[in-house]
C-alpha cells in the first residue's frame, strides 16, 4: 500500500483556481487534483523547471492600499519603527518576539 499524504495550499484566488480547473479538463484531467498530481510527480523527477519572471509579478490594488498605509504609519510614527545593523540582530528580534 502506498503512503499518501494531505497537501494544502492557502490563498489562492478563486478565479485562478477556477480558471486552473478550467484547464485541466480542457487537457483531459478529471480534476484539477489529478494535474496536480502529474504536475508534483514530473517536478520530483526533474521534467519540470521554473522560473520567476519579474516582469509578471504586479502590484494589486490591495497591496499597493496596505503600502501606503505602511509607509503612512511609518511617516507618522518614525519613532515606533525598528532597525537594525545586522542580519543577526534582526533575526534575534524577531525569535525574541
């Protein structure tokens, strides 16, 4: 009998994932699992390579509203904001949190 395990993912868009299952059943799969599955077992044998091209990634609305809050919040209250001379330090503030 082979072990199998659970893998989830959080925050995927709910287009996407539509769109995505969409796809698949257009390539014959009977659900966008089983693409999934095909897809894991060909990046464990090496059959599949990526790559992050900058030049898609963009900024949504959302992110660029939270930025701005961020960088409001900063300009406001300078005095609450940490830093650091090191990665070390940083790190160290952050486990000591």
């Amino acid at each position: 009998m082979k072990e199998t395990v659970l893998i989830q993912t959080r925050g995927v868009n709910l287009k996407l994932k539509q769109a995505a299952e969409k796809a698949a059943t257009k390539q014959g799969f009977n659900s966008l699992q089983d693409a999934i599955r095909v897809f894991i077992a060909q990046l464990a044998s090496g059959k599949v390579e990526i790559s992050i091209n900058s030049n898609i990634w963009s900024i949504t609305p959302e992110m660029e509203k939270e930025y701005d809050q961020d960088y409001q919040s900063y300009i406001k209250n300078p005095q609450k904001q940490k830093s650091f001379t090191s990665s070390r330090k940083l790190i160290n503030d952050l486990i000591n949190e």
